[in-house]
C-alpha cells in the first residue's frame, strides 16, 4: 500500500536553530484517514506546512508520496502538491478573485481544464453546498461559515489523494460541522481521497478515522489505531 507521508525524527518549524516540533515521526497510508489533535501554537500549521513543502526539514527526514523531499526540486514540489488538496487554517482564499476563481484556480491552471470542463466538474458541489449566490462574491463579502463552505470544495474538487483540513470547524455552527462531516464521510467511501484533519478542538473522532495522535513541541504521542466497532 503505497504511503503518502512520513517523517521520521524530523524537526519543523519557522527556524532551524529553534524547531517548534523535534522529533517528529508518523507514516500515513492510502485509505488510513488520520486525525491530529493540538493545542493553538503547538506546530500543527507548520507541519501543514512542511507537507506541502513551504518550510523544509531541518534534520530527519521526509517524504511525501515515496518522494524525498529535504530538498524538492520545483518540478517534485508541483507533483505534490497536485496530489493534495488543502484548506488551510482560517479557509484562506485570494481576494482579488471571485469565489468561483478560487474554487477554479486548480482545475485551470494545475490541470489545464476548459471552462466548459470546469463546470461540469463544480456543478455535483454548487448543488450539494448551495454555492450558487456565492460564486459572483468575492471573499471578502463571505461570513466565516461561507468562507470554509467554499475552500472546502477548493479542496476536494480536484479528487485529491491526500486532503489536507486545518482546524475546519473553527467558526462553523453545528449545521456547518454537521455538512462537513457528511462530505467527509462520502468521500472517504468514494475510496480515492485519504484525510488528515488537525483538530485544536478535542472533537470525538469520526468513524472512519484510522488513527489519532495528539501533537505536542515534543514529537507525535504514538498514534492510537481507532477501533472499527
């Protein structure tokens, strides 16, 4: 089974001298949906981070589909990252962009799609997430409910192989975490796309969940396997 990522001994964060997480190990495979729990400063964007290749291992190692990367070309640093979709913390979005550029910015440019192409593959989420009045806005005229709403379907809409959700419940009421979970779970039952959620909210893992561990400045605690009963 192929793995998706894995650090071993690795030390992350914004400077080498000082990393906010050492040592740092864990391996997730296909289909092994992990949740990461962490309090706020703890290091869980920087490791978001570093998976995506913006800031680079100091010492350890890791890799990111069989991939090296303590030191990525451009060309691997693309490969990955079409492989993964992100919503990172705070549901970024550009703001010089329509709602619907954003959800589109990968579509077009990462996988060259036509506009006719494009829509055909938005219009199973503008239903299911009623982003319809949405698409015309730009991000700025968003509530923080609406915000996560549409990054993310920025994030699924490329049927990624590894999903990326950064604290996504942050500011969601229930409905929204409610909607969340659901996408969630028919994705996972889709097969193609394996999710790792970092949580700052002590939330009851979901069933799907393969693992949990929690994050701390001193490493990974050793992921516990959860229980499919």
């Amino acid at each position: 089974m192929e793995t998706l990522i894995e650090f071993q001994n690795a030390a992350i964060g914004y400077e080498q001298a000082s990393p906010l997480v050492f040592p740092l190990s864990i391996s997730i495979k296909k289909g092994e949906h992990c949740l990461i729990l962490g309090e706020s400063g703890v290091g869980k964007s920087a490791l978001v981070k570093t998976i995506m290749g913006i800031l680079y291992v100091g010492t350890g190692q890791y890799l990111a589909f069989e991939r090296e990367m303590t030191n990525p070309s451009a060309v691997l640093l693309s490969y990955v990252r079409k492989k993964i979709g992100l919503l990172p913390d705070r549901g970024i979005l550009l703001q010089n962009m329509t709602n619907f550029q954003n959800i589109a910015l990968q579509l077009k440019y990462g996988h060259m799609m036509t506009g006719d192409r494009i829509m055909e593959r938005l219009e199973p989420y503008i239903a299911e997430f009623g982003l319809g009045p949405l698409l015309d806005l730009y991000p700025c005229e968003l509530n923080a409910d609406q915000m996560k709403k549409v990054g993310f379907v920025r994030a699924i809409v490329n049927n990624p192989d590894l999903l990326i959700l950064d604290d996504p419940y942050e500011g969601l009421d229930d409905y929204g975490v409610n909607r969340i979970n659901t996408s969630l779970q028919r994705i996972v039952d889709e097969g193609e796309t394996t999710v790792l959620l970092f949580s700052r909210k002590r939330i009851l893992p979901a069933p799907f969940y393969k693992k949990v561990a929690y994050l701390t400045p001193n490493g990974l605690g050793s992921p516990r396997e959860v229980s499919s009963t």
